[in-house]
C-alpha cells in the first residue's frame, strides 16, 4: 500500500473517547462544514500545527481511503491546495491505526517517525496509549 492511499483526520484525545462511545467521529464543526476536514500526509503536519496550536498533542486517526464507507472528495482550501474531505461520519471500524503526534523541542509538531516513509499500517486498528 502506498502513503498516497491514507488519509488523516486529527481528533485532541477527548474527541476520540467520545468518538469511540458511538463507535464513529463527526467534528464539532460537522453540521457548519458538512463534512469532516481531513489531510494527506504530507500536509499533516501544516494542518496540525495551523488547527491545533492550544494542544499539546493531537491524535491522527489513519484511514484507507479506498476502503472508507463514506464519501471522500479532494476539494480545494483556502489557499487553493487540494485536501480530502470526509462527507458523512467516521466509523471507527474504517481507521487503520491511531498515531499520537506531540509536540517537538520547538513547540512544533512533527510528523511522527511511523509514519516517515512509505510503510505499511497494521492490519488491525490500533488503540493510542
């Protein structure tokens, strides 16, 4: 599988034990946006560092996205930089592992070494520790 095939939906921990009580994750803003923000790898990084600068860690919940049940649609940001966007709920059943990132040294966040080069996830979901 390659890196290309994941997409990354970022939850603060709290979000994701509510999440994990209905068994799927919608985003506070779901019913403004209509649909869940998401990012590919590369802009992971850029996506948490910009949403989530009040966190101290965040969680990348890793999705297939040929193997998700809703609707994904890369659709353009602000900026014109295409992002995936999730049109309906997240089962949890459809992410691949759960990837803690927390902040470096230099108070940024960086992308974590698992998910450094083209490797892989599990094939079974994996809970953060």
């Amino acid at each position: 599988m390659s890196a290309a095939q994941f997409v990354y939906v970022l939850v603060e921990r709290q979000g994701l034990v509510s999440a994990r009580g209905l068994g799927y994750y919608l985003p506070p803003l779901f019913d403004d946006d209509g649909f869940i923000h998401a990012s590919t790898r590369d802009q992971l990084v850029k996506s948490a560092n910009q949403f989530y600068s009040h966190a101290s860690e965040v969680i990348a919940m890793e999705v297939d996205s040929t193997l998700i049940s809703s609707i994904l649609k890369y659709e353009p940001g602000a900026s014109g930089t295409l992002y995936p966007h999730i049109y309906g709920a997240l089962r949890l059943s459809d992410v691949s592992r759960f990837i803690t990132i927390t902040r470096t040294g230099t108070g940024a966040f960086e992308l974590p070494e698992e998910l450094q080069g083209d490797v892989s996830p599990p094939t079974k979901p994996i809970s953060p520790t």
